[in-house]
C-alpha cells in the first residue's frame, strides 16, 4: 500500500511539474518574439530594485492595510515551501514528517510560524473575497474585470482557502492522533504546534482514530495537489506574477520617468541629416529581401522583450487604472487593460505557433485595431501615473508610445490637432500658425 502510494505521488509529481515546464517554455518562447532590448547594465541597481520592490514589496505600502495584508498571503506563499521539501521527502520514501526527529523544537517552532502566518493567509484571503465580491471596489469591477478576470481573482484566493484548510487539517489530526498515541510518531516527542494544539482537539478530538487517519492523509495529500494545482493554474492565470515579478522588476527601466528612449532607426536619419560630412552610402548595403524596418508597434513582435513579459507580470490590480486621469475624466483608455490585452494577443499568436509547428502564420490580426484602439491610444496623457502606481514596475506608458509611433510614423494618423501642430513646426520652426519672428508681437498690444 505504501509502495503504492508512492509511485501515485512520484507520477502525480512529474505530471505536474512536466506540464509546468512545458508552459513555461511556452511564456519563455512567447516573450522572445519580442524585439532584443539591452537592460544588462547597472546590475548592483537592478538586484536592489528587485529586492526592494518584488521581494519587500516596497511599493504596495504606499496603501497599507491592502499592503499587510497582501504581504501575509505573501509570506506564507514563501514559508510554507519549507515544509513542501518534507511534504516531497515523506511522499517518494513513505516517511512522516521526516524532519521531525533531527530538527526536533526547530521543526515546532517552522511549522508553528507557517501555521501563524497560515492564519494571516486566512484572514486577508476573506478580506480580499470580501473587497472584491461584497463591497465592490470600483477598480476591481470595471469593465476589463468581467467574466474570466474576475473569476480567475475569485479562484485562487479559493484555492488558498483549501490550502489553508488543508494545512490545519492535517496538522491539527496529527495532534489528536498524538495525544492519543497513535500517530505515525508515537514515543517520538509532542507536536505541540502553536495553533493546532488548540484547533485540533477542539475540531477533530471526538472523532475515532480511524476518521482522524483519514482526515489526515486527506489533509496531506491536498495539501500536495493543491501545490501542484496552483503552479499549473499559474500560466492561465494574473497571478504569474508570483514569479514573473522578480525578473520584471530586475529589467525595469531605471532611467528617470519622463526620460523617453529615441528609436534608433530614426537617430541615424537625422545623424545622417546633420552631418555635413556624413556619406550615405558608407552603411553597409541592406539585405533585399529582408522586411524594411517599422517605426514603433503595431503588433506584439514589434514590442520589446521587457514589455511583453511586462504583459505577463501584470497583476491586474488596477492600481494604474485609478490612477489614470484618462480613465478618471471618462476616457476608453485602462492602462491595466493595455496589458491585458497585450497578454491576449501575445498567448493567439503563441497559440497560433504551437497551431502551424513552430512558425507564426499570419491571421490578419495585430494588436492595434483588434485589441487596442487608436482612440485609447490618444487618450493617454503620458503622464506616467500609471507607471509610478505600479507595484511591479510596468510600464503601460512604453507600450501606448510605441503604438503611437507607429500610427505617426507609418499610418501618419495622428489626430487632427496633432498633425496641425507637427505641420507648424515644420513650417514655422514653432507649434503656432504664425512665425518665429513675430513671437513677440503680443507684448505691443495694448
Ligand atoms: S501615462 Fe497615460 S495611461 Fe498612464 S496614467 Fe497617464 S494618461 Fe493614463
Ligand atoms: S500594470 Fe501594474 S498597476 Fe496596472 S494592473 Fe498591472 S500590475 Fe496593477
């Protein structure tokens, strides 16, 4: 029987961790469709941006409570992987608790402070079901969040719910079968758990030794697939960004926030413009047949690397979205839509690869027109608050001026009043309809 249930647990790992490693190859493969962009320098500032932000959670404390909160199902996200190592030994080898008897008070003292910070878990996922379900929080129920967003939210704070659950289950039996001396550690120490010493006998202390037997394993074994459920869910899911936020905030861009990045095609053109000695012909000659280049994005291979996995970092927190004076004044533009929509579109193309073996085939779709409109794209103010509200540093903004460019620079669509003004800078050297030189006349009116 135990042989048994060994050879279930291994199968049931390898499973769970092949399926993962085949969809993070997919986000992986995903990702590099994007265009190459160089964020490998300053690396001293970018492991303590890392650290800061994604690991300390610097910036989800600008709102506190939400913050604590937030860090509590964080915490016991991280400390509960110590006593998954047991969970994986005890499964393959048929031990209990295999830690039990080296760690001794050590292994009490782990197991309580998962339990105290399981308990923490517990009261913000309620906190969280409750924000989002009864009180309504209006950034949490716009538009984008219908149907599969907000459902996905829903679930996985379900699934912590069972986890939590489970956990106490199987600790909490385990000191009940103890005290009755019938647990697989019977002579070999009290548990004396900090929380489950108390819930234990209070929930499970009536029940025979062979309910409590049950209830444990069932406690243990859902404790191990809800781990496994929950690393799969995560390619379907916003909370990617248990991962992703650490290699997102290591590649954000540090330069300060007004600071735009030129494109490079059209540097050398007006390097090749201003320079009076410049010879034109002294660049290598280009291939024929390759594509000619594109001025900005107007689909997702057009977007950089950092912007797409930015895609898939993506909370959907909507801490941008309320930030957003767009979006506030009753504009169509959500930056946290952008992203979502950027991530749709990165996962039909990825899709449409896995379709036709390897190669993309063109479907007549791009993400500009389909999923984003050129109306949302002019509504933006580019006023960064978006970036700055972001807890994992994305920048809704690089994406929105990318597109822009490419409405400008290759559709020359850009909004009447725009163009107007582009036009007078070219004629009159200023973005008024009159010239340079009578830019003072107003001070001879009267
Ligand atoms: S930069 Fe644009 S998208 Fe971001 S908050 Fe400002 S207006 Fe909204
Ligand atoms: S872009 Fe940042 S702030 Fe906006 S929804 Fe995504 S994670 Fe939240």
């Amino acid at each position: 029987m135990q042989i048994l249930s060994s050879i279930i647990f291994i199968a049931l790992t390898v499973v769970g961790f092949g399926f993962f490693a085949i969809n993070a190859k997919k986000i992986y493969r995903n990702i590099m469709l994007g265009q190459a962009v160089d964020r490998t320098d300053r690396s001293s500032e970018r492991w303590k941006n890392m650290l800061l932000v994604a690991f300390g959670q610097k910036k989800m404390f600008a709102r506190p409570i939400p913050a604590l909160l937030h860090f509590a199902i964080y915490a016991a996200f991280m400390i509960t992987q110590i006593e998954l190592i047991e969970i994986f030994i005890d499964g393959i080898f048929g031990t209990h608790r295999i830690f039990k008897e080296p760690l001794g008070g050590l292994y009490t003292f782990i197991i309580s402070l998962i339990e105290i910070v399981s308990v923490g878990a517990l009261i913000a996922t309620i906190f969280f079901l409750s924000r989002r379900n009864l009180l309504k929080l209006p950034r949490l129920n716009m538009k984008e969040m219908i149907g599969w967003p907000k459902k996905d939210a829903n679930l996985i704070l379900m699934m912590e719910l069972i986890l939590v659950i489970c956990i106490f289950t199987m600790n909490g039996t385990d000191e009940v079968l103890y005290n009755m001396g019938k647990s697989h550690f019977e002579g070999q120490g009290s548990f004396n758990f900090t929380i489950s010493q108390f819930i234990g006998p209070a929930v499970f202390g009536s029940m025979s030794e062979g309910t409590l037997h049950v209830l444990e394993r069932i406690g243990w074994w859902g404790h191990f697939m809800m781990v496994l459920s929950f690393l799969n869910y995560l390619y379907y899911s916003k909370h990617l960004h248990i991962l992703l936020a650490f290699p997102n905030t290591y590649f954000a861009n540090l330069n300060p926030l007004g600071q735009f990045d030129n494109l490079q095609a059209v540097t050398n053109e007006v390097k090749l413009m201003m320079d009076p000695n410049a010879d034109p012909f002294a660049a290598p000659a280009p291939d024929e047949n390759a594509a000619p280049a594109k001025f900005g994005a107007s689909d997702v291979m057009d977007l950089n690397r950092v912007q797409l996995l930015n895609a898939y970092s993506c909370t959907e927190c909507g801490r941008c979205t309320s930030s957003c004076p767009a979006n506030i004044t009753g504009k169509q533009l959500s930056p946290r839509n952008i992203m979502m929509k950027t991530r749709d579109r990165l996962e039909e193309v990825g899709k449409n690869i896995d379709l036709n073996k390897g190669t993309f085939v063109e479907d007549g779709k791009s993400l500009l027109n389909d999923y984003i409109t050129p109306e949302e794209l002019w509504a933006c103010t580019s006023c960064n608050a978006c970036v700055e509200e972001c807890p994992i540093e994305i920048s809704p903004l690089s994406i929105i001026m990318d597109m822009r460019r490419y409405l400008v620079m290759e559709q020359s669509a850009a909004p009447m009043e725009l163009n107007t003004m582009m036009t007078n800078i070219e004629n009159n050297g200023a973005p008024w309809q009159y010239s340079q030189l009578d830019r003072l006349n107003w001070k001879d009116e009267n």
